[in-house]
C-alpha cells in the first residue's frame, strides 16, 4: 500500500476576505512603442499617474515607458449585504471542510514536522514502513527537490485551531 505524504501550510488570509475590502481601479493600457495592449490596476488615476511618472509602469512586451490610457468601460459593483453574507457563508463551509480534513490528517497521519522531507526521502529511497502515512512542514525548495526525486506530496492548506 503506497503511503501518502502531506505538509503544512498556512492558509493566507484568503478566508478572512470577507473583513477586508480592497478597492482599486482595473485600467486598459497602451504601447505607444510596439501597441501592446495589458491591463493594470491601480490603487487611483493619482496613482496611476504618480507611478507612470515615475516610470514604475513599463509595457510587458518591449520595455517601453510610453504607456497611456485605453479607453474602457465602467464597471459596477454592487455590495449588497446579501453578497457579502453569500461570501461569508462559503468562506465558512470551506474553512470548515479545510478544518475537517486537518482532524483527519491529525487522526489518521504521523507529524514529523520539521522532519519531512527527510522522512519522505527514507520511506522512499530505504522502503521504510510505517503504520501511518506523515504529514509535517517542508520548505517549497525541499518540495520541488522531492518531486524531481519523483517523491509525491501534496500541500493542505492548514487552519489553526483557535482561528474563528
């Protein structure tokens, strides 16, 4: 039986996004040089225009600093309340499955923490067994060195246990 192998890692804010609110203004912009078109967003059409004069906004296909505005249509959020308690309540479904999975790896998994990339290298290069398959903290460095050993590991997002 093929053991599996996971390791922790840290869910970013991406569940908390419902406390947040980030505005910024998407932008269709131009070459002049070469006539690319890309878009960018920016925080405001002053800052927009503060980082094109600094020259912080340069075309992605030729370098150039000879960048201008497209023209572009408006586009309207709405912020009803009902949305955001709809994000709310998926937020909380996946942070409750992520939650879910973790008491399964916990119950069911060895943690060898730090260790892991040393313990998948054993189990894989030694035919090392062991009753339970692990779970720990691995580096993405020390990831890609086990997957190019065709080590196989997969990343869990991991929630702590006093978060809300």
């Amino acid at each position: 039986m093929k053991s599996i192998q996971t390791i922790e890692v840290k869910l970013v804010e991406i569940l908390n996004f419902e406390t947040k609110l980030y505005i910024v203004i998407k932008y269709k912009l131009f070459c002049g040089k070469c006539s690319q078109d890309f878009d960018s967003w920016f925080a405001s059409s002053k800052e927009f225009e503060k980082l094109k004069k600094s020259k912080f906004i340069n075309c992605p296909n030729c370098n150039s600093f000879n960048i201008k505005k497209s023209l572009m249509s408006p586009s309207i959020i709405n912020n009803k309340k009902k949305d955001i308690d709809k994000n709310s309540n998926k937020n909380l479904e996946i942070k409750n499955k992520l939650k879910e999975y973790k008491r399964f790896i916990k119950k069911n998994f060895e943690d060898v923490g730090d260790n892991f990339a040393f313990e998948a290298r054993s189990i894989h290069y030694n035919n090392k067994k062991r009753d339970k398959g692990i779970y720990g903290k691995a580096s993405i460095d020390d990831i890609k060195e086990l997957s190019e050993e065709g080590i196989e590991t997969e990343m869990i997002p991991w929630i702590n246990d006093n978060e809300n």
